[in-house]
C-alpha cells in the first residue's frame, strides 16, 4: 500500500529535521497534485503538532536521562546544544523565539524553538503562540522561495549591491 502526498507531508512536517522546510519541498517536487493552500495547512498543523508536548516533557525526560549512564552523554548534548541556541534569546523570549522558528534555515525550527523556550522556563501561554505564529511565517517563505516569488538570489545582490 502505497502511502499518500498528505500523509508524507504531515510526517516531514513532524520530523525534527525536515520539519516544515521538508514538507514545502516535498510540495514543491509534487505540485501538479498537491493544492499550495492544503499543503501549507498540513504541513504548518503537523509541525505544531508536536509543540506542546515539547515544550512540557523537554525538561524532565532530559533531566531523566542525564541520571542514567547509557544516555548521560547524548542527554548532556542535547542540553548544551540547546542551551547554546538560546543564550541569544533570553532577554527577548516570546519575540525571540518567533524570530528563531521563522526564520526558514537548518536548525531553526519548531523543535529547537520549543527545546529552547522549554529550557528558558518561557510559560506555555507565550511559547506556544510565539511558536505556532513562527511555523506560519517559516511556511510562508518556504512557499514564496519555492514558486519563485522571493527571489533570494536578487536579494543577495540588492545587499551586496
């Protein structure tokens, strides 16, 4: 059996490392049956998906895990990889963090936003919005780059003159 575009899509969306970029680009491998609007919406739903539960169980499954000898190390990474990440964005929290899950490049997604604001202690009532609204604009410009409306070449020569 055979699994479908949607399905494909939501599962990239939900991938720590594809997460919406991948999910736009397997949209944009397969316009001719893929509608832009039900991609978007897939692909941004999916990627929040796991938001929430990031940012409630980051914590305490890595403050678990740094107990045990087998995952000490990777637990330890994982930590400092996200505190790293974050020491740029402690003085403007929500802001911050919808800047850092908008901007569309490696490693900057839902997934180290959520790690980061989880890390911060940022309440869930101002990472969650801040989070969700960063997945919409990373998806709008991933559409926009896509289709070619936002040419990044002509803008790197428009800054570099």
């Amino acid at each position: 059996m055979a699994i479908s575009d949607s399905l494909w899509l939501l599962l990239l969306s939900m991938l720590p490392i594809s997460e919406i970029r991948g999910a736009m680009i397997y949209w944009s491998a397969n316009k001719d049956t893929l509608n832009v609007i039900w991609c978007y919406a897939l692909s941004v739903f999916g990627n929040f998906l796991v938001v929430p539960f990031i940012l409630l169980l980051f914590r305490p499954v890595v403050k678990r895990l740094k107990k045990t000898k087998l995952f000490r190390r990777p637990a330890n990474w994982l930590e400092t990889r996200a505190k790293k990440k974050a020491e740029g964005l402690m003085r403007a929290s929500a802001i911050g963090i919808f800047f850092f899950v908008a901007i569309p490049l490696p490693t900057t997604g839902a997934w180290t936003g959520s790690m980061i604001a989880a890390l911060l202690d940022m309440r869930f009532k101002y990472a969650l919005p801040a989070i969700f609204a960063g997945i919409m604009v990373s998806g709008i410009i991933m559409i926009l780059v896509l289709t070619g409306i936002l040419n990044l070449g002509a803008l790197g020569n428009l800054i570099t003159g």
